[in-house]
C-alpha cells in the first residue's frame, strides 16, 4: 500500500472511479462521500429491496465485485482498513432505496455498526424502511464467547446471493431480512493459513492477521482439511434436514490450480462427515499475503436451499 | 432565556463550535497521554465545519437546524466520534418535529433522546470512562431542574453541570472500551476527553442560551 500512501484519502473513490470507467455496463461510482466511496449497479431496480453492503476498503473482489445483477445494488467503502463513514451510507441509500426499503448488510466490526447503525437512524428520518443483518462468521474471534462477538469474514458471499434472489423475487424488507438472519445463524468460517515450507497449518488466524487458535506441523494437504473440516462441523454443527454448503476462498498467495486442488480434499472430507451439498471455490476476499484459504459452511434447511440452487451467480472474477 | 428560536439556537451552535475548537489543545494532550491522540483533531476538525455549514445556511425549524449539524458532524469527523456526537443532536429529533423554537422541557426532550440514542448505540455503560459518564449526569441535572422551571437557559446550564461532575467523575476511572483500555491504569488520574467535549459542547451552548 505504501506505493500509494499519499493518496490515502483519495484511494477508494479513486478504485471505484476507475472500476465504473473501465465496467461502464455494470457499475458507476458517486461522488460526494470522500474518503468513503459508493459504487453502484449501472442498472437501477427500485421495485425491489435495495441492498447495500459494506466495510473497510482494499480488499477484493468483495467488496465492490459483488455489485451487480444477481448480487448487491451497492457497495460503500471507507479508506483501506477503516469503515465507511454513516454519510456516505445514508448517500447510498437515498441513490438506490425504492419503496420496499433498503437493507444493509454488513461484516460484525465496531466501526462498521456504528456507521451502518447511524445510516438507518438517518434513513429512517428521511421515510425509509431499513433493516441491517450483520454476519459473525468468523469463528477464529472470541472463541467461547457468544456469537454477535464473533467478526465477520466471507460467510456474507452466501447472503449476498440469497438477498439479490429474495429481493428479486419481490420479497418485503421484512422477509428479505429474515431470510438472511436465518442463514446467517447457520454459517461458520475458519482461515487455515499455511506456511508451505516447513508445512506447518495454523487454524483461525483473524482478517487483521491476528493469532490462530492451533497448529499442526508437518501437516498433508489431506491432513489439513481434515481438521478444517472436523473444526467447522463441529462448530456449526448440521441438525437433520439441513444440506451443507461449502466455500472455499483462496488468499492472496494460494495458486488458482493449488486452491483447486485443496477443495477436492475439503470436499471430500466434507462429504464423510455430513450431507453434503454444493461446494464452491474462488478468490472472493483476500486480505493478507497468506498462503492457504478460508473455509466456509452454510448448513440450509427446506428454506434456504432454493437460494443457493441452480446457476452460479457471476461476479467480478469469481462465481458464486 | 425562556424559549430558544432558531436564530438563537444557530447562536448557541455556534459559539459551543467556537469553544469546542479553543479545546482542541487540551483534548489533544489528555488524549495523547490516555487514547490515540486523535480526539482533539477530530472534534476540532468537525465543529469547523459545523460552524462553517451554519454560516453558510438557514433553517426553517430547530430540526432542521440540528439535522444539518449532525450531519455535518458525521460527514466531517467520520471514525467512532463522528456518529456518537452525530448520534447525539440526531437521536432526539423526534421530540421537537414541527417546533419553531424550544423552552427547557423540550430541549431536555431532544437532547435526552439524543443521549438514549449514544447509549443505546455506542454499548458503554456507565463507568466505562467515555462521554456517557457525562451524559447521564447531564440529563439527570436536566430532568432535575425542570421541577424548578422550564425556561431553556437555566436547562442548559443544568447540563453543563452534570456534564462537568461527570467529567470530574470520569477522573477515577478505569476505561473499558475503545482505544484507551489499552492504557488501563496510566489513565487514572486523567479525565475522558469524550467526556470533557459533551461538557464543552453543553457549555458553550448553555453560554448563549442563558442571555
């Protein structure tokens, strides 16, 4: 980042400037919310839901390449590792908000909540419906505790696709909402970091590169996602009746062909311990230059499974 | 001051700007000792632009005129400070829709719903050594002083009171949230700058108001 440093203040809306010049079709970016920056889908759809995700800029894709047809109607950031400001949130959702209302949907971080929390008080005064669902994926933060002290980290990809289908369905705010709290509840994350030298595998490592919980040395590939996988069920625990997906999300230094290849061994471990449903494998958040992946399951029952059926939905450099 | 109209209320807005910017160097040095040392620069940098936005504008009604303020707070300060005082002359507007001017039972309204509002958004309770440990007090000397009367001037510097014993207050505590429970024991001794800027911001409106 520091190639760019003296242009901290400018770096988002400059990044999402250049994404609505070079993707004119999909997106086009707002200005006025400096150094926050919106990036909206080019096509408006006012009759539905608007959905509006959010967080610290300088990652990717998520979060602005999950804009567009089949995923969110827009994205807010604020400068890199730091959340959006209220503003630029309250300005998003004046742009795209219709009469169904407008949901923000968000990863659980302080800053994060009080900026989306103070956009719907804003909104609201303005005559808008407004509901937040917050994800707390990450099962690596606060172990032990209860899960609204649990970080977000890619489990929102899943509630993305689900909100875009719901909303597109002609769902009330309301059922959207409820929807995705009901997915919400059921998904689990873990980060297994690798350092490929001496094949040594640590296990919950945060998004800020915050210490793991355990590590195993010496560890094979299947080895690795063995216990990837025997750690997530074990947290998320699959009741009867529920079908578990799976995303596997390789960081910055993982290959396209190794990430490939470790999720043939996820998915197979996966497949011994539960009722398996579909997996899906992409580069959708890389934070820090960490080989290995993060590991997510979504345990759907009757409800949600229609949701995560079907085509892969298509975003910027993944599917979904 | 009985009743507050609009004009005065752009006075009181004003001239608390005006203070809060005089206190940057002082909220800078305890923050420096007991936070990030960003507090100062913040308040400083979001009450310049709430003085330059009511410079530059009129208002039709004191919910007006206390939206723009908040949102000129949140838009400028941006980070955890920028939201709570934003939250603060935002949360209570609800109490003063349709008003053209406030005496000290609807000030204590709006300002009482804005200080429900940082509780209810921001998670401190009471002791954690943040500016809610000046807002409670703040709001109980209010609720207090209008058994006596409900001129607004007297309101106000009712919660200037309570803001200053709790600033006081804040002194012996030791900080549970945010950046400066790093700091534990060293802040000891030390007040809350949070809470000294609800004090200042209560001060200098209560200054006007009290004319």
């Amino acid at each position: 980042m520091h190639w760019f440093g003296e242009t901290r203040d400018n770096y988002c809306p400059a990044w999402f400037d250049a994404m609505a010049q070079a993707f004119p079709e999909r997106w086009r970016a707002m200005k006025g919310s400096e150094p926050s920056a919106v990036l909206l889908k080019r096509a408006p759809t006012p009759e539905r839901v608007a959905v509006i995700i959010s967080g610290g800029g300088s990652n990717g894709p998520f979060i602005p390449g999950f804009v567009g047809e089949g995923l969110a109607d827009a994205a807010v950031v604020g400068p890199p590792y730091t959340a959006p400001s209220a503003y630029a949130l309250y300005e998003a959702g004046k742009a795209i908000g219709g009469e169904k209302g407008v949901l923000l949907l968000y990863n659980n971080f302080m800053g994060d909540y009080l900026n989306n929390d103070m956009a719907d008080e804003l909104l609201r005064l303005d005559g808008y419906r407004v509901a937040q669902v917050l994800c707390c994926d990450d099962m690596g933060t606060a172990i032990g505790e209860s899960r609204e002290n649990r970080g977000g980290r890619i489990a929102i990809a899943y509630l993305i696709r689900i909100a875009a289908r719901a909303a597109a369905e002609g769902k009330s705010l309301d059922e959207v909402a409820g929807l995705l709290r009901k997915a919400e509840a059921r998904t689990s994350t873990l980060c297994v970091s690798v350092d490929p030298l001496d094949d040594r595998v640590t296990f919950g490592k945060g998004i800020s590169d915050e210490p793991g919980f355990k590590t195993l040395e010496k560890a094979t590939v299947a080895g690795a996602a063995e216990e990837t996988v025997r750690l997530l069920v074990e947290d998320v625990k699959p009741r009867p009746g529920e079908k578990v997906h799976m995303l596997v999300n390789r960081l910055r230094l993982t290959s396209y062909s190794d990430s490939f290849v470790m999720a043939g061994y996820l998915n197979d471990a996966l497949k011994r311990r539960c009722d398996a449903a579909q997996m899906r494998v992409g580069g959708y958040m890389q934070v820090t230059d960490t080989y290995g992946y993060t590991v997510t399951l979504l345990c759907a029952d009757d409800e949600i499974a229609p949701y995560l059926a079907g085509e892969p939905t298509c975003g910027d450099g993944f599917l979904l | 001051m009985n009743r507050a109209d609009i004009s005065a209320l752009k006075r009181a807005m004003i001239t608390a700007a005006d203070d809060i910017v005089a206190a940057e160097p002082e909220l800078t040095r305890i923050d420096m000792v007991i936070g990030d040392g960003d507090h100062g620069i913040g308040m400083k940098t979001g009450f310049t632009a709430l003085k330059r936005e009511l410079l530059a504008n009129d208002y039709e009604s004191p919910y007006a005129l206390f939206h723009a303020c908040g949102l000129c707070l949140v838009k400028s300060m941006g980070g955890s400070s920028g939201v709570l005082f934003g939250t603060l002359l935002i949360g209570g507007l609800e109490a003063i829709r349709g008003l053209d001017s406030l005496d000290g039972t609807e000030m204590c309204a709006f300002l009482g719903g804005g200080i429900d509002a940082v509780i209810r958004r921001g998670k401190a309770k009471p002791g954690y050594k943040t500016m809610v440990d000046a807002l409670l007090p703040a709001k109980a000397h209010m609720e207090q002083m209008l058994r006596d009367t409900t001129a607004v001037g007297p309101i106000m510097r009712a919660a200037e009171a309570g803001a200053l014993g709790g600033v006081e207050a804040t002194k012996s505590m030791l900080p549970r949230l945010g950046r400066s429970k790093n700091f534990r024991e060293n802040a000891i001794g030390w007040p809350d700058p949070g809470a000294i800027s609800v004090s200042v911001l209560f001060g200098g409106m209560a200054k006007e108001l009290s004319k």
